[in-house]
C-alpha cells in the first residue's frame, strides 16, 4: 500500500500503521480514510496529502 505525505508538516500516513488515535486500523488505505480525516499533527485534510514515492 502506499504512504502519503502532507505536504504541510512532512507527518507520512503508512498504511501498515494506520492512525490508531483517530480510530484508523491498521491496513487501511489512505484512499479508504474518511472524508473529515485530518493529519493528526498539522490538522490539514486529506486533500494536502500527496504519495509519496521512494
């Protein structure tokens, strides 16, 4: 699965993480996270995400 990257603060969503404060399991992808998700250290939404590629 692939990590995305805010483009704000730098915090990358891994999927294999997940975001276990907000609720988000484990193996969830970014695609799959609600609408009103938020990075969980700048605040911004999803739409300030972009893939990251390695």
């Amino acid at each position: 699965m692939k990590k995305y990257r805010c483009t704000v603060c730098e915090w990358i969503y891994d999927p294999a993480i997940g975001d276990p404060d907000a609720g988000i399991a484990p193996g969830t992808p970014f695609e799959s996270l609600p609408d009103d998700w938020s990075c969980p250290l700048c605040g911004v939404g999803k739409d300030m995400f972009e893939e990251e590629t390695e």
